[in-house]
C-alpha cells in the first residue's frame, strides 16, 4: 500500500509537469506492470488517471480500457461497457498489436460469457487462442485453454473439456505456475467425472490437493471450491462441505458461499443457505449476483416457497433492467463521445484543410502575377533596347554619309526622321509616365486620374521588384491607393502628398485606414 501512495503521488506530480500524453502512458506501463500479481494496486492507480478516455489519444484510450477491464474482472468488479472494448478491439486488430490484441479479445470474451452471450464470447475464444498458439504467448494460451475447459463444460461437450484441461495442463508445466497446474489438476479431474471416470477423477483430485500447499491463499480456494463442487456433484455433501467451508476460511469467494448455500438448500437447511447466499449477494459483480439469485429462485421453487421465489425474480428483472440501462447508457455515451471528436477533428482537417488550401492558392497568385510582371518588363525592356539599337544604327548611318562625298541630303533626311518615330515610340511608351514622375518629383500636382495611370505604369517599370512587393502584401488595390504607395515610396511626406494629390488631411487619413483594410493578413 505505501507503494502505491509513493506511486500515485509520484505520478500526480508528474501528470502536472510533464507531457499530459506521456504522462498517461508512464501511468499505464506501471499498472500493466502490477496487474497480474498485484491486481488491487493497478486497479487503484488505473482509477486515478484523470481524462483518459476524454483527453487521451486513441491508442491510450484503447489501452486504458483494456487495462481497467482486466483489472475489475479480476477483481471481480463490474467491467466497462462493452462498447468500450469493442473499440479497443478494433483498434488493437488495425494497429497490428497481437499481444494486446490477444489479451483484448479474452477480456473481452469473458464478460461477455458470464452476461449470457455465449455465441460472441466462444467466437473470440477461438480467435484469441488461436492468437495466442500463433504468438507462442504461453501465458494467454494458459488462460484461453481453461476458459475452453470452463466453456464446453457448459456446453456438456466433455470430451473437448476433457482436451483443453490436458492442454491448460501443458501450458501450466511449461509456465512452471504451481497454482495452475494444481487448477489443471481439477479441470482434468472434472472432464473425468463427467465422463464417467470416476476413478480417473479421484486421481486427479488427489494430484491437485498434493500440490495445494504451495500456491498462494486464492489458488488454494480455488482448487478447494473446485474439489468440493465436484464432491457435491458426486453426491458426497458432506466432503464437498468440508472443502468448501475450509475455501472461505482461507480465501472467501462469492461463487464458494453461493454453492455451499445450494448444498445447504438442497439438504433443507434454509437458514444456513439463505446466510451463504446472503454473504455470496455481498459482491459487486452484478452477474455473480444474477446467478446467485437464479440458484436462490430455483430453491425456493423446489421448496415450492412461491412468494419468496416471485420476490428473487422481481429482484433478477430489476438487475437485467438496470444492466441493459446501463449498457445502452454507455452506448450512448460511447457514441456521443465518438460524435464530439470526429466534428472537432473535421473541424480541424477543414480548418487546417482551408488554410493550407489558401495559402497555396495565394502562392501560385503571387508567384503568377511576378512572373507575369517579370515579362512585361523583359518585354518593355526589348523593345526599348531593339529602339535604341535602331536609333544608333542610324546615327551610324547618318555619320558616315556626311563624311561620304556625294549628294546624300535626302538619306540623311530620312534616316532623321526615322529616328524621331522611334524616340516618339519610345517617348509614348514611357515618356508620358516618365513625364509626370519627373512632375511629382519636383512637387507639381497630379491633376488627373490618366496621369495617375500613366506614374503607376512608369513606376511598375522603374521599380517593379517593389510593386511586386505591393502586390503581394495588398488585394485589390486602386489606383489611388497605389499611387499614395508609391508617393511614400518617393521619400513624399504626408504634407507632400497632400498637395500632391490636392486632398484634405482627413481625406489622407482615409486613405491609410484604407490601406490597412486592404493588408491580406488583416
């Protein structure tokens, strides 16, 4: 115990500081560790863990789930909903665990069986043992091999009790387990009895008994309320009470009260039985008490005692009805659950889905627009420079007529005028922009919104790596606010631009408000 308190406060202190994930996985290797000798302290530090199934990842959530079934089914508890380990299940066969996946199907299975379904649980049997055998997995061989035994008792399918008891067996010698191979002893010895055996049955019952002294408190009770079941149903009352009596005196069970009260019952002793039952009703394993109550009803009807077996069954419906609220409460709960995290998890995908889809989008934009700008300026940059090589050409030409004797008045004349065409194109392509940027330069006012055009034109040109820029950074700008960014650009102060653009200064403040409006990440 003070162990555990070391432990649980340890892992407080570590849930507060580190990883929540992290966190929730050290807790859970630890109560993996304690669960199968010291099954009470795992089930207590697996009780503590806070959020799991709410905040936990999905591989958490499964192995929590797993962990606590097994350890309230060995402690004889009420497990979680089966819903629960239906997920853990199907999470364990997609992640291609076969250990967990192994242990998973058998608690699983189990609960299943004590509730009646009998069809689903032998289903999971056989694929768990089969996983079991295929993994070599000696100690879940162990335990499916005697369940196997448990079930086709049952089921009256002695010979194949009668198989997996040997097996459970087999398992139990290569595990060295003393209290299994004494548990095996027992099987062996009942699929014998059924069978008819009788002193093939007495042999293994004195094989289990000769080994009783080295197992642990629970063992023992166990092997003793297996000797004296099997006494009871050899008709000899008197043994099966004496091994079933020593069994609660060395480690009281539910199901050894409640068939030392069927022998009581059975010998008309009702005081006796209704006291073993009473003290076999104490568990909190709500299936122990549905069968316990079966046994009591069934007496009751034998005794032909009518008012206290309708009692017993009143009692059996209102548990298998609050059994079924619960299972379709956790269901529900279960669903609801799975619900709220797919909506925030596609809220998420769609989030992170749209962002990433913008972003893309905006890259391909502004990578389309820069190259688009960056051809039309190699554009405008070759024409310019195919004019100015025609241009000197015929100055070349020009030249070396005057110094060539002879009459060469009108070639000279019309290599002059085919210069002046040139410069006019020239001049009509970007003289009209070059024009008002020299105006704005030397503080003259823009009097048109065609002059505007015609500076942003010019200045896409002259400094086209910083109208890229604007580009990127602004949608949808217009041209005064364009022109106001390259004003500023300019090195033109707020007054500046004020009598620039012939505006008021609330008009400017607009203008910047504006602006920012326009930003892409506002």
């Amino acid at each position: 115990m003070k162990r555990f308190r070391y432990l649980l406060f340890f892992y407080v202190i570590v849930l507060a500081g580190c990883d929540r994930q992290s966190a929730y996985e050290r807790l859970l290797l630890e109560a993996d560790s304690l669960i199968e000798q010291h099954t009470d302290s795992a089930l207590r530090l697996l009780e503590s863990i806070p959020d799991v199934t709410d905040k936990g990842d999905e591989s958490s959530r499964a192995y929590y789930t797993l962990l606590l079934t097994q350890a309230r089914y060995k402690c004889y508890q009420p497990v979680p909903a089966d819903s629960l380990m239906r997920s853990a299940v199907r999470y364990y066969e997609q992640s291609g665990n076969p250990s967990l996946l192994c242990r998973a199907y058998y608690y699983r299975a189990m609960p299943l069986y004590e509730q009646g379904q009998h069809e689903e649980a032998l289903l999971l049997l056989k694929r768990g043992e089969e996983l079991a055998v295929k993994n070599h997995d000696l100690l879940y061989m162990s335990k499916y091999h005697e369940s196997l035994c448990m079930v086709n008792d049952d089921a009256k399918c002695y010979e194949l009790m009668l198989k997996y008891a040997k097996l459970s067996l087999d398992d139990a010698l290569l595990l060295s387990d003393t209290a299994a191979i004494a548990r095996s002893f027992s099987y062996v010895s009942i699929a014998h009895y059924r069978s008819d055996k009788w002193e093939e049955a007495k042999k293994y019952i004195h094989k289990s008994l000769a080994l009783i002294r080295n197992i642990d408190d629970e063992g023992k009770a166990y092997i003793l309320t297996n000797i004296g079941s099997l006494s009871y149903h050899f008709g000899d009352n008197n043994i099966a009470k004496e091994y079933l009596l020593e069994s609660i005196k060395t480690y009281p069970m539910p199901h050894t009260y409640a068939e030392l009260g069927n022998i009581y019952a059975e010998e008309g002793n009702k005081s006796e039985a209704e006291r073993c039952w009473k003290e076999a009703l104490k568990v909190g394993d709500t299936q122990t008490v549905l069968n316990v109550l079966a046994s009591m009803q069934k007496r009751y009807e034998q005794q032909q005692d009518y008012q206290s077996a309708l009692e017993i069954s009143n009692r059996i419906y209102f548990l298998k009805d609050s059994l079924t609220q619960a299972s379709e409460q956790a269901a529900l709960a279960e669903i609801q659950h799975k619900y709220d995290h797919q909506v925030v998890e596609n809220k998420y995908y769609r989030t992170l889905t749209w962002l990433f889809g913008s972003v893309l989008l905006l890259g391909i934009v502004s990578v389309g627009y820069y190259s688009y700008h960056r051809r039309t300026v190699r554009r405008f940059a070759s024409q310019l420079t195919a004019k100015e090589e025609a241009i000197r050409n015929a100055q070349q030409k020009i030249a070396l007529l005057e110094n060539t004797d002879g009459e060469h008045h009108e070639e000279i004349m019309a290599l002059n005028n085919q210069i002046q065409i040139l410069r006019q194109q020239t001049n009509e392509q970007l003289g009209r922009g070059k024009e008002v940027y020299d105006e704005v330069a030397a503080g003259n006012k823009l009097l048109s919104t065609g002059k505007e055009h015609d500076l942003i034109e010019f200045y896409s040109i002259l400094r086209y790596r910083q109208y890229g820029v604007w580009m990127s950074e602004y949608k949808d700008l217009t041209a005064r606010l364009i022109t106001y960014l390259i004003l500023q650009d300019m090195g033109k102060s707020d007054t500046e631009i004020q009598d620039i653009l012939s505006i008021t200064n609330s008009s400017l403040r607009s203008i910047k408000t504006r602006l920012k409006a326009h930003l892409r990440h506002s």
